[in-house]
C-alpha cells in the first residue's frame, strides 16, 4: 500500500507528528489562555441552572437559580437570583469583572433575610459563596494577565486533545498557589481545572462533564467540584441556555438586586 501512496501524501505523513510537535512546543501558556478569554459567547447570555450541594456524608441539598450576564467590551456584568427553596429565594448576587488587572473587580450579596446588601472585597472574595466549594472570586472571571501561564503538555481527556496549562498568580496573597487546566484544543473550553493551596497540596478538582454547541456556541452544561479536603461536592447542571437575548443594561444595577427580582 505504501508504494501507491502518493510521494507527496507520504511526506507529509511522515513529517506531521514532527509539525504538531513543533507547532505544540511553539505556543506559550499565556497565548492559549487569551484564545479562552476571547472565545466567543455571544453578547449577552441567559441560563437557569440547578445546583446540587453534597456533602461528605452523602446528604444533598438543591438550589434553582435564574443567572444573566452581559458584555461591555473587555468587560462583563452578570447577575443572578436564587428562586428555590424558599430559605434563600430571593437572594441574588451581582458581580462586574474588569479586564484591566490592576482594577478590582465589584462584587455584590443580597440576602433577603437581613435586607442587606453586602459589598464582597478584599479577602471576602475567597470566601465560600453560598455554602458552595466555589468562592466568590472562582464564580467570577481573572484576567489573563492575573497570572503567570505556562504551558506544561498535550494530553488527551474523553478522546479529545487538551493543552495542560499552569497558572500562577502574581498576587502573593491569593487563596490558590496555582491552577492548572486541561484546555480542550477544538473549543478553547476548560473541562478540568485543579486547585492547590498556599502550601502547594491538591484543594479541589473542578472537571467539566458535558460540553456542546448552542446556538453556534461551545457552552459548558455540567460542572462537578470536588473539594480533595472537605470530602464536599457541589454539581452546577445549566438549563434554557440562551445567547443574544437583548438582556437590559438596567439589570446590573444594585437597586436591581435589593429588589430580589426582575421586573
């Protein structure tokens, strides 16, 4: 069979593992994670989403939450309200990310209970939002610039090839020693992403179990955290995703928040 291949075809089977090495070893962790940050998602989005909190003994507790984001630019506003169970409907959480690093990113809480807002700054921001193993700065975005990407290897995960990228943050003081992600090379998706903390031991194991298109758009519907420590897991599942809604810049407001709705 070798000798009717064409002389062309056969040079270039023999050299492209050669080129993939090359064109693999040639690209830098930050410039993987600028094709994640510019991954096209629309300009507004809408979604649902459940979440399922289970804890090291196995008992579980469900929570509905209506979720919107916008972009303005570089720039992004996202709010969400919790619909069920009745002990924390109501409770809605606003949040704008900046693209500049040097530009902290706002972060609002409204609990209904308290009719309070709370502004989350500073150090509040690696706290646990909402009983769940994600903090406040994990349900939010980091610029690229944050931190420090290095590109370790290719691996495969489910079939597909991912780049394995490390990140470093350049703030001392930050919760997580680094991060490392396995970036889907077809989607620039993450589909797993490990924690370390300050003394460099694994925290928690985020791993990304249904990716597909909707609406022309690679979207992420199912997210599992593994907290390795608390032995705690909560699952994000997303529903009724919708891009391009026409969503209202009105929304991103505190005075939207306190109302605990949209109107």
């Amino acid at each position: 069979m070798l000798s009717k291949t064409p002389k062309f075809l056969l040079i270039i089977i023999l050299i492209w593992p050669f080129f993939v090495l090359a064109q693999n070893s040639s690209i830098s962790g930050r410039d993987i994670m600028v094709k994640v940050d510019e991954q096209p998602d629309g300009n507004d989005r809408k979604s649902t989403l459940k979440m399922t909190l289970i804890n090291k003994r196995g008992s579980q507790r469900i929570r509905e939450i209506l979720s919107y984001s916008k972009d303005y630019g570089k720039d992004s506003k996202s709010i969400m309200y919790f619909q069920k169970p009745a002990d924390v409907k109501g409770t809605g959480f606003l949040s704008w990310e900046y693209d500049d690093p040097a530009k902290d990113d706002d972060r609002w809480l409204y609990l209904p209970a308290l009719k309070k807002v709370r502004r989350i700054s500073g150090s509040s921001k690696n706290d646990y939002f909402m009983g769940s193993d994600f903090t406040y700065d994990d349900m939010g975005g980091r610029s690229v610039d944050e931190d420090e990407h290095k590109f370790l290897r290719v691996e495969e995960v489910d079939g597909v090839k991912c780049w394995v990228v490390e990140s470093v943050p350049k703030d001392k003081d930050y919760m997580y020693s680094k991060v490392t992600r396995w970036i889907r090379q077809d989607s620039y998706i993450g589909v797993k992403m490990e924690f370390y903390d300050r003394m460099g031991s694994l925290m928690k194991i985020l791993t990304i179990t249904d990716v597909r298109k909707q609406d022309g758009f690679w979207t992420v519907f199912k997210m599992v955290m593994d907290n390795q420590q608390e032995k705690h897991q909560p699952i994000l599942e997303f529903n009724e995703i919708a891009y391009d809604t026409g969503v209202k810049d009105n929304l991103f407001k505190v005075s939207t928040l306190v109302r605990g709705r949209i109107k």
